[in-house]
C-alpha cells in the first residue's frame, strides 16, 4: 500500500487533490469507506490554486484504517 501511495503520479508532489483519492480508492474496492473518510477528519492540508492537497502519509494512513477497518490509533494522529 505505502508503494502505490507514494508512487502515484499525482498533480502536486506535495500529494493527492480530491479527484486523485477518488481514483486511488478504486484500487481498493474492499476498503471501508467510513473508517477512511474518519482517519481524514482533522487532518493537516494545503490548498495551491483550487485544489485541496493531502498529503501522501494521510492517504496512506487512511488507506490502512480503511483495510483494517479501524480508527487511528493515538500515535498515528498528526
């Protein structure tokens, strides 16, 4: 998961505008939508023109609490 996360060609190198977590998530039909989207609430962002940018260790902590069906777990909350 860390590979695809951090190999995927996104628009910013800073990490992913909404539009490409939408196309990551189809790599991964199996992920728990809601666990993801709850590991997003509160995160750190940045905005370069009209995009919103995640960064890449979010999507990818998201990512794994989406598979593990999980919350965060205290010390991967930034």
């Amino acid at each position: 998961m860390k590979e695809i996360v951090y190999n995927y060609k996104t628009k910013y190198k800073e990490g992913f505008t909404n539009k490409e977590i939408l196309e990551i998530l189809k790599m991964f039909p199996n992920l728990d939508l809601e666990k993801f989207y709850d590991a997003l609430d509160g995160i750190t962002c940045m905005v370069k023109g009209n995009d919103v940018i995640t960064y890449h260790h979010d999507i990818l902590t998201a990512l794994v609490c989406g598979a593990e069906k999980r919350g965060l777990r205290p010390y991967e909350w930034d």
